[in-house]
C-alpha cells in the first residue's frame, strides 16, 4: 500500500500509485455526488428516495466514527509509550504552541474580515422565511468548567459514550411561611456523546506511565502498538470504500436542503466572508507558518494531504477523518509516526483553527443583524471565547454551532439568532472542518521539523557485525544499541 508501490492501470499509459487512484476516485466521488444531488433534486425526490440516497454514507459515517476510539487509545497509547518525558514534553510543548499561535491567528483573521466587509444588516433578521427559537440560558462561564470537567471523567468506560453538561433546574424551596419559591439549581448531568477530551488525557497519562515504568509495562506498550497495526490496516480497507460514502453524503446533503437561492441571497455576503476567512488561514497563514519553521515548499506538504480535506468535505467530522488525515501524513507526508500519534488525536480534539474563525465571523455577524456596534472590549471578549468555544467543541458535524451559545453569551447578544445561520451551516461546516484537518495536519509536519533531530538521536541504532560460532562457522547479526 506504500506509495512507492507502483500498480499497473489498464486505463492509462502511465502506472498510478494506490493512493493516487483513490484520490481520482475521491475527487469523481465529489463531483459525482454534486452532480447526482441536483439532477435528483429537480426530480422533487421522496423523502425515502433521499434516505436511500444517504444510505451508503450513513454507512460510511458509522465506519469512520467506529474507528476512532480504538484510533485514538491505540495511537495515543504506543507512541507515548515508545518516548521518555523530556522528548514527550517538547513535542507538546511545540504542538500546543502551534495550536495557540494557528488559533489565535484565525480568530483575529475572522475578526478583521467581518467587521471590515460588515456583511449583517438588520433586514436580515426582518425576513420572514427565518424564524427564531427560544432563547436558552447557558453560561459561558458553566460551559467552561464543563470542559474542565470532561477531561477528569469519573468513570473511562462511561467516558466512551456519554460525557458532562451543565444544565438548569427549577427547584422548589420551601419558605418559613409554608409557601414556596423558584431557584435556579446548576446541575452537572451525562449527556449521550463521547467525551473524546477525558479518554485522550486518560490515554496520555497511561501511554506515559507505561513508558516510565519501562521493562515490566512493555507488554502493554506492545499490545497497543499491535492494535494500531491492525487499526491502520482497517483504515486502509475503508479508504476504499469512501467515494462511494462521499458522493451518497454529499448527494443526500444537497437534497435535503431547503430554499438554496433565497438562503443563498440572504446570506451570500456572511457566507462570502466566512470563506475568504478560511481561504486566507488555509492558503496563507498556515503555509506560513510552515514555512517559517520548517523552509519547504507548504504546498507540497498540503498536496500530500488532499485525501484528508476531501473526506473532511464530504464527513463535516475531524473525528471521523482522523484515520484517513494518520494515513496521508504517515504515508504520503512522510512524518514521523512517533508524532502523528500524539499530535493528531490531540489537535483533532482541542486544535479547530476553523470553527474558531467561524465562530468569530458568526458572532459578529449576529450582533450586526441586530444593529448593535460591539465595543473594543466586546470584540475582546469575542475573540477570546471564539477560542475556548473551538477547543471545547466536538469534532463532529455542527459541534461548533452549539458551542457559538458561548461566544453569544459572553458578550449578551441573542443565543436564539443561531437559528437564522443554520440554513448555510452545512456548507460552512465542511469548510470549517477542512481547515481544522489540514490546520492539524500542518501542526504534526511543524512538531516533525522541530522535534526530528532527537527523536532520530534517540532511535536505536542497528549495527551489523559478525560473530564467530563455537564451531568456528560465521553468523552475520545485527546489534542494537
Ligand atoms: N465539524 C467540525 C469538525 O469536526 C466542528 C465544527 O462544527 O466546527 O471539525
């Protein structure tokens, strides 16, 4: 499956890698699905005829999101264990402040684009064919320390399927007078959903202990390496089934979309904005970044990682593309697996270079409907949230819609506005997500260019010799030292 591997095509003249050939069969799958999606669509499709449409994609999604929890412990777990704490300690030291640096940077690009190119205006809002729900209370302050909290699950088993969030209750309290009063109680319930953040720091501290406590763990550290085998193989066996999820995920989308002119007049300017702003983190800012710490071409290292984007356009999920983003690193990228391991899981989880943006653009926005001019300080107060509010959301399909409810809080602008975004979210969410793979992906390749040098120092060096056998024969082996 190498791509050094070079198969016959009957088709061509020209011999194509495996992974050449999926990468066509992908981009087909794309265009494919598009195509299908609107020729159908003038059909006036059932909704049975859309659901079978999304059949294999659903099937595609349950794959993907299946792999992911052994992905991520059997990853997270081996390569931790094969570092010592010093090597172990740069590399985060580097990955975080690359997340801190990309993060920051695209909110403060999100920022400047919405309030130079100011796409809201209060007739927006005024438009009929967009309702509001209820307002919701939360509070960002709440949301916070749910994020604190799901990194110390209190149970790991429970962690894999089901994690803490903040809710209200009405509770009824007794006077002296025998009448009773209303109050607000906080309380932290289990809610359906992985909690990815508390199995990684789990995983993190049990990779590292294993490689401290050395010789009486290596067989832990040798089980997990094992099953990241046998995962990376699974990887290999789905990536050849994803054109056909892409196009049925794609098709079924734009099936199911309503009014695509009216929303597309609407909010073409909001949605214009948000795009310029990914464009220029995606094509601009990273590369930069890239280049600075590492003095290669960022555009060969982002060809390497097509695969990766075109199954994050067609999943809306960096969860559900992380094994195809470890395959495209690993394999066409070259970058260490010792790396991959623990910065993709981790920058996949907490790293959303996109959906911070997103979030920052779509606050603004919001208060622009509503014909409030935010202060410095609001701005601020945006700008910092948009961050919490990308670490603390989930990589799945429209995770960073829910976590907005942190940015709109903060700053006392209407959490029901939401509603009037949602129509274009499912294109903007795919955008959103591409960036936050390719963001991720560029990490690991700027940790590599860092951390390289003494993670080959410390590999073991295989040195050949020969040996002179008791029965004066001659053996030739290898020593490691
Ligand atoms: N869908 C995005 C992701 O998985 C998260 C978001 O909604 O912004 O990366």
């Amino acid at each position: 499956m190498s791509s050094n591997t070079r198969k016959g095509c009957f088709l061509f003249k020209r011999s194509w890698t495996t992974e050449e050939i999926q990468l066509v069969l992908t981009i087909l799958a794309i265009f494919g699905g598009i195509l299908v999606g609107f020729v159908v669509r003038v059909q006036e499709p059932s909704e049975k005829t859309i659901h079978l449409i999304g059949f294999p994609g659903e099937i595609f999604m349950n794959m993907l999101k299946m792999m992911i929890l052994p992905l991520i412990a059997s990853s997270l777990i081996s390569g931790l264990s094969q570092l010592d704490a010093k090597q172990s300690g740069r590399m985060s030291a580097y990955a975080f402040a690359y997340y801190a640096l990309t993060t920051s940077v695209a909110v403060l690009t999100g920022i400047a684009l919405v309030l130079v190119i100011h796409p809201g205006d209060a007739s927006i809002k005024s438009d009929k064919f967009m309702s509001a729900d209820n307002e919701q209370h939360v509070s960002a302050f709440e949301k916070f320390l749910d994020l604190i909290r799901n990194m110390f699950p209190d149970n790991i088993v429970q962690a894999s399927f089901q994690q803490t969030q903040t809710d209200y209750v009405i509770k009824l309290i007794a006077n002296n007078d025998n009448t009773t009063r209303e109050s607000l109680d906080v309380i932290a319930k289990k809610v359906d959903g992985m909690n990815v953040l508390g199995f990684i720091v789990f995983c993190i501290v049990f990779g590292v202990v294993i490689g401290q406590v050395g010789e009486k763990a290596q067989v832990l550290a040798n089980f997990f390496t094992a099953l990241d085998l046998v995962i990376t193989k699974i990887v290999i066996i789905i990536m050849w089934y994803s054109p056909i999820g892409i196009a049925s995920l794609i098709a079924a989308k734009i099936l199911g979309i309503l009014n695509i002119v009216q929303t597309a007049k609407m909010l073409g300017m909001y949605m214009f904005t948000v795009i310029l702003g990914l464009g220029v983190h995606l094509f601009v800012t990273i590369p930069l970044i890239y280049f600075a710490v590492s003095r290669k071409n960022p555009y060969k290292f982002m060809k390497g990682l097509v695969q990766a984007a075109l199954t994050a356009l067609g999943t809306a999920s960096s969860a559900a593309t992380l094994p195809i983003t470890f395959h495209c690193l690993e394999m066409n990228n070259k970058v260490d697996p010792r790396i991959t391991k623990f910065v993709l899981p981790v920058g996949a989880t907490i790293n959303m270079d996109g959906t911070a943006l997103y979030e920052a653009v779509a606050s603004v926005f919001i208060a622009q409907i509503n014909g409030i001019e935010l202060s410095f300080g609001q701005v601020a107060t945006v700008s910092l949230t948009a961050t919490l509010a990308s670490i603390g959301a989930a990589s799945i399909p429209s995770a960073g819609l829910v976590t907005m409810l942190i940015v709109l809080t903060a700053v006392g602008l209407p959490t029901s506005d939401i509603s009037l975004i949602i129509a274009v979210d499912w294109l903007l969410d795919r955008l959103r997500t591409c960036v936050n793979v390719l963001g991720d992906g560029f990490g690991c390749g700027c940790v590599h260019e860092r951390c390289r040098r003494d993670l080959i120092d410390s590999e073991p060096q295989h040195i050949p010799s020969i040996v002179v056998n008791g029965d004066g024969t001659f053996e030739k082996v290898t020593e490691v030292v």
